[in-house]
C-alpha cells in the first residue's frame, strides 16, 4: 500500500473533486427524471378493453373506466379481479418505465436503494 493508507488512484484530490462533480451531475439527472416520471400517465386494460385504469407516475389511480358489458351484478367477482389486474398491470408499466429510465442515466449500474 501506498503512503498515506490509500492505494493507488483512490485518494487523489483531482480524482476525488471529479467523483463527486460525476455525483452531483448525476442526482440533479434523476430528480428531473423523477420530476418527469410523475407527470406521465400510463394506460392499461383489461378484459379485453372492458376494464381501463389510467394511473400517474406517482404510482396513483388516477381513472377507472368500465364497459358497461363488464357490469353485471350477478358476476360482482369478476369485475374485481378485472380491476385488479387493470390495476396491477398499469403499475408493472410504471414499474418498467422507471427502471428503463434509471437504466439509462445509471448506464446500468444498480445502485441499492435506487431501485
């Protein structure tokens, strides 16, 4: 090991300052994805289009819109589980945006916590 307890090429100041410029150039890219992310909408349907929610990029319902088809009181269950899954799949769409998008500032690296 070298003097002063670092080895090669981790201690040097100039490396250092750019480290942290790489950082700080890197948390103002992804509070502006964040930022843009949130005000996205995403769509998704189920039942063949008879159920379609539309859900932010906070992750928040925003619509629920139901086929008149789809509403029959004898079938109370299926309408939930269209729901759901109208639900579910809108959330994995923002799921997988997200990840696309930090993919691509992060150039794939995973950073624990980020994700």
């Amino acid at each position: 090991m070298a003097k002063g307890g670092f080895p090669r090429g981790m201690g040097g100041g100039a490396n250092m300052n750019q480290m942290i410029k790489q950082a700080q150039k890197m948390q103002e890219q992804m509070a502006k994805m964040q930022e843009e992310m949130e005000a996205k909408t995403y769509e998704a349907t189920a039942g063949g289009g008879a159920v379609k929610v539309t859900i932010s990029g906070k992750r928040e319902v925003q619509t629920i819109s139901l086929s008149p088809d789809v509403v029959d009181p004898d079938d109370i269950e299926m309408l939930q589980d269209l729901i759901v899954a109208a639900v579910n799949e809108g959330m994995r769409k923002v799921d997988a945006d997200s990840a696309s998008q930090m993919g691509a500032l992060t150039g794939g690296l995973n950073i624990p916590g980020l994700f």
